[in-house]
C-alpha cells in the first residue's frame, strides 16, 4: 500500500523561497527520498496551498504572479501534489476575475457538493458560486 502523507504551510514556503538554505535542502532531501526511494506520494491541501501564497508574498516580498508561477511549479513537479488534483492547478494558472483563494475556496466546496454564496462579484462569477 502506498503511503500518503499531507504537507503543511511550512513545508510548501521552505520548497517555494529556498530559505534558509539548509532547511530547504533537507527538507527536498526527505521528500525525495519519501518519494522515490519509498513510492509515497507527498500532498498539500488548499489551506496550505493559500496560506504559503499570502506567506511569500508577505514574508518574502513574492508578488503575486511570482507566487502563482512558484507554487504552480512544485505541485506539478511529482515531488508534491495539489490534494484536490487538477482543479487547482487550473486555479494557480486562471488569471483575472477572481483571486486564488476565491477559486480555492469554490473548489474545495464544490468538492462537498455544496453551493456557495458569495457578496463578491469577481467570485460569482466563478462555476457553481451564487452571488446573494
């Protein structure tokens, strides 16, 4: 059975910004290994996937398209995989209209089989999101 394992926010920012440089090493080095030695299979969920795009941009001083551009990278690098699949990275490729975490948010409800409700007009305009 292959084991699957669930990365955090501090996982994604190390493998996106490379810093500090000894951190990311090791932990690239670990994933590899989990990956290719191992057969596993490494995710990040869509809370990670936004919470690392506001991080760089406000820890690091990333833009946004540069985050997009990052993130896109590694989670179709076969290191780490988006939990939701292709969704997202469509969602990380889509731009103007609605932002990441709006088009994030409408995946993972959408997942759930649930119709969301919005205020925002950029966001109503995504699938299956109603504008109250």
């Amino acid at each position: 059975m292959t084991r699957r394992y669930g990365i955090d926010t501090s996982v994604l920012v190390r493998l996106l910004t490379g810093s500090p440089a000894s951190e990311y090493e090791r932990c690239e080095r670990e994933l590899i290994a989990l990956v290719e030695r191992d057969g596993a299979e490494v995710f990040a969920s869509n809370q990670v996937i936004g919470e690392t795009f506001v991080a760089v941009q406000h820890h690091y001083g990333l833009n946004g398209a540069d985050a997009r551009s990052g993130l896109l990278s590694i989670l179709t690098s076969g290191l780490v995989a988006p939990l939701n699949g292709r969704s997202v990275i469509v969602a990380l490729k889509a731009s103007g209209g609605a932002g990441l975490f709006d088009r994030l948010i409408a995946d993972e409800y959408s997942r759930a089989g649930v119709q969301v409700l919005t205020l925002d007009r950029q966001m109503a305009s995504l699938p299956d999101v109603q504008r109250l």
